[in-house]
C-alpha cells in the first residue's frame, strides 16, 4: 500500500478525509487495515475531526515499523501543529500514527524535524528520536473519551509554552573576503527566496539567536505558567481517577461473574427441586390409590362382619416366617411398651423404681426376640440357599 496522495489545500480538505478513510478503512482481504470492525468507525470519525479542526493535518496511510522489525500499514495524520509562543505563531512537523490497538491505546505522535532544525535538547515532553512519549494527555488517555482534537490541542498548548524544535542558525562563512558593496535595489513585490517554513518556522536557539529575545509581562508569564500546572494537575487527577475506577470497574466484574455463578446454581437447584416435587407427588397419588383399594377392601369385610377372615388376611408362607412375623410383632410392642413408659415417668405418671423394674424386663424380653428372630432370618437363609442348590440340577439338565 502506498502513501496516500496529499489532500487539496483547500476547504474540502475535510470532506477529501471523509472520502479517503471510507476507501481505506472499508478494504477487506490482504490490503485491510489491521484495525478492530467494531472501533473503525470511531477512528473515521476521530480523523475526521482533527482534519476539521486542523486542515494542517491529512489523514494517510503508510508503512510503519515497530520496535521488533515487524511492519503494518497504518493509518497518520501528517502535517504540523500549530503553536503561539512569544507573540508568535509557529507550526511544528509532525505525524500521528494510529497503531493497530487505537483507540483503545493511545496514538504515537513523532515530530519530524527538516534540516534546518534541531530538537530541543532535554525537553519534558519529546525525546531525542522525535517520540512524543511524557504528554500528559497521553499519559491518561481513556478510550472512549479521549480523541486526536483535544491531543493535538493539549499538544499545541504545551509545545507553546516550551516549543521541542528550533531553527538551526547557518554557519558562518570561512575566510570571508571583503565584497564590495552591494547596490541599492528597490523593493520588489516578488517572493524571497528564502525557505518557505521560515513564515511558519520555529524560534532559534537562545544561545545563536543575533537579537536578544523580546521581553514578556511577568503577569503573562505567570499566567501560562499557572495554567501549565493547573493542567499537569488536571491531568495527573484524571490518571489517577482513571486507575481508581479501572479498580472498581474490575471490582464490579468479578461481583458479576459471581453473582452470575450463584444464580446458576441456584437456577440449578430450583430445577432439581421440581423434579423432585413431581417424583413426590406422583408417589403421592401412587399411595393415595393404593390407601383406598386397602380401605375399600377393610370397610367390605367389616360390614360382611367376618372378623377372622380380616385377621386370617395375611398367612406365612412356611413355619419360618410364621416365627418371624411374631418375634417382628412382638419387638414392636415391646418397642411401644418402652416407649410409653418414658413418657410417663417424664411426666411423672409412675414411680422411678417402678419405671426402672419394668423397663429392666421388658428389655430383658425384647433381647430374647430379636435374637430368636435373629436366628429365624439365619435359618431362613439356609433354608434358601438348601432350595437353589436343589433346583441347580434341574437348570443344568
């Protein structure tokens, strides 16, 4: 992909911008910009702005390499920034690059001096290769919020109050020889020719500057200097803001993903229950139907008034279990008798020796049932065990 054309330097600069970057960023395939589809519109609206706000600065598209030799095509805004500095204006060159994550990141900003200019030694804000890293702006860049306008305004504020370049003074000559004196020309209406930045150049070095700068009101000075810090202020607050929200926001985040957690389980748990409510009720009307069949049989042999025949409803299957059906019976009544004895001595109804003689023999009597009914279930095992092995023969044939 090559660099762009250069805008028209007309008004329609903004709507050349608005034509490029829909070209540009609407590209699929190879030749895509490697930017994220649900922040592109938000970059196009960003480049816009700045060139409306800026006509100096023209949204392109041109090959940057990163730090680790990989290279991107990605969008810029070249041109310059506009400063004010001592009664002056000026305009610094300078490219923006948009960087594959923006704007969730900040963009990178490079001044790109001509030859006639030299970066201002040990500057705050811009180091010795050109970057534009220490901005305060930059430094608190908060996606979505933050944008290229009020960048590139913080920039032109800051720049104006300690401009990073300066116009380089040409050396002297060597071994001057004297020249006779030049004759007097009038003036001409023609252009000098002298470098054209020169109109919008930047202020020379202090120490090769011919002429001894202008003197300023302190007041002004005060002024912007206060300014500056209310600025830097500002700045440092809102980072700080910013880091005490991100703190929160992830705070909140991990309160969701719990509470979203808890409410599976419980989701989770009130499915469980239901099930578990229709299991119970369908067991319910099982035991419903089968209480009438019982009771319907009682009250018919009730009213026949045939006592034995209602007692004599159930019989055993063998001696065994006729054994086993009485020992069973009688550890249960025991069980009651025991029972009914410790609520009375609880409320005082029978005497302490008299509860504990009674007590002591029916125990006595339940430990003879249960282990003759211990004994029965042995023996009814056996007895089973004795069967299976006598019908083997029969399976085996």
């Amino acid at each position: 992909m090559a660099r762009s054309p250069p805008p028209p330097p007309s008004a329609g600069g903004a709507q050349y911008a608005q034509q490029f970057l829909n070209t540009a960023l609407s590209q699929r395939g190879p030749s895509a910009l490697p930017y994220a589809e649900d922040v592109k519109w938000l970059i196009r609206n960003h480049l816009v702005a700045l060139a409306e706000a800026f006509p100096s600065l023209h949204p392109k598209a041109a090959l940057f390499t990163h730090n680790d030799g990989r290279a991107a095509h990605l969008l810029q805004a070249d041109g310059t920034i506009p400063i004010h500095h001592a009664g002056a204006s000026y305009n610094l060159p300078a490219v923006i690059w948009l960087p594959e994550p923006y704007p969730r990141s900040p963009p990178l900003v490079f001044l790109s001096p001509t030859r006639d200019m030299v970066i201002k030694p040990h500057h705050p804000l811009v180091d010795r290769s050109g970057l534009v890293a220490n901005a305060p702006y930059l430094r608190s860049w908060v996606f979505p919020s933050s944008n290229l306008v009020d960048l590139v305004r913080s920039l032109s504020h800051l720049f104006g109050l300690d401009p990073p370049l300066f116009t380089r003074n040409p050396p002297p000559a060597a071994n001057p020889s004297p020249q006779p004196p030049p004759p007097r020309v009038s003036p001409s209406p023609s252009p000098s020719p002298s470098p054209s930045y020169r109109l919008g150049g930047f202020p020379a070095s202090p120490q090769l500057a011919p002429r001894p700068p202008p003197t300023e009101d302190p007041a002004e000075v005060f002024k912007r200097n206060a300014v500056a810090k209310l600025v830097d202020m500002a700045y440092a607050d809102a980072a700080a803001l910013r880091t005490a929200r991100e703190a929160e926001v992830d705070a909140l985040f991990a309160v969701q993903a719990e509470l979203r957690h808890r409410g599976d389980l419980v989701a989770q748990g009130v499915r469980k229950m239901g099930e578990e409510k229709e299991a119970l009720e369908r067991r319910l009307q099982d035991v419903m139907m089968a209480t009438d069949v019982v009771e319907a049989w009682v009250t018919e042999n009730t009213r026949r008034g045939n006592t034995q025949a209602t007692e004599g409803a159930i019989e055993p299957a063998d001696v065994l279990s006729r054994q086993m059906i009485e020992c069973t019976a009688a550890d249960l009544a025991l069980e009651d008798t025991i029972y009914a004895l410790d609520k009375a001595i609880q409320e005082g109804s029978v005497p302490f020796d008299g509860y504990l003689r009674s007590v002591r023999a029916l125990s006595r009597e339940q430990f003879f049932h249960r282990a003759l009914s211990a004994k029965v279930h042995t023996a009814q095992q056996q007895a089973k065990v004795a069967s299976m092995a006598a019908r083997a023969p029969q399976y085996s044939s």
